[in-house]
C-alpha cells in the first residue's frame, strides 16, 4: 500500500515539475562573472538545477554526518560477529567436556 502511495506522489511530483518546465520556457541570461560567457538557458533550467543541487548537496552533508553511526554499526558487527564465534567455540567446549564426562561416569 505505501508503494503505491509512494508511487502517486512521485507521478504527482512529475506532473508538477513538466507543468512548471512547460510555463517558464522564457530565457535568462547567466551571467558566470569570473568566466568569459554568458549563457542563455531556459528559466525552468535555472530553478530545477539550482532544486537538484540542493538536493545532491544536502545528500552529501546528510552522508557525511551519518559516517559516526555508519562507523560504530561496523564495529558492532564486528562484535557480534566475534561473540557469536567465541559462543561456538564455548558450546563444542562443554559438548567435549559433556561426552569426556559422560565417559567416565559410564
């Protein structure tokens, strides 16, 4: 249910951005001071790239900030995974020490 809802809303987002492309086609200028062009592109270009730089820009700051929990989930399951080998360990030693005892008792 929530993939098909997730669904609609990005149709609904699509739709929103063709409209909003198809109403501002008209051309602006750039000017990129320090470089020796000017470019003409559409208006539309200008928001949806500045929207997509935003986009990409806040992924990488939410990445980098997250690196201290990516971190330590690593070094937990490194833990579990060197716990779980020292329990397997531990059970063939009573296992041993069960079948050596049953042994002698017989």
């Amino acid at each position: 249910m929530i993939r098909v809802i997730s669904w609609i809303a990005m149709v609904a987002v699509g739709l929103a951005i063709i409209v909003f492309a198809v109403a501002n086609r008209s051309p602006l200028e750039i000017d990129l001071w320090p470089l020796p062009f000017a470019p003409v592109v559409p208006s539309f270009a200008v928001v949806l790239g500045a929207a997509f730089v935003g986009f990409v820009a806040g992924g990488v700051i939410t990445w980098l900030s997250a690196g201290g929990t990516r971190r330590r989930a690593r070094q937990e399951h490194r833990r579990a995974d060197t716990l779980e080998k020292d329990l397997e360990t531990l059970k063939s030693k009573i296992d041993e020490l069960d079948k050596s005892g049953n042994n002698t008792a017989a």
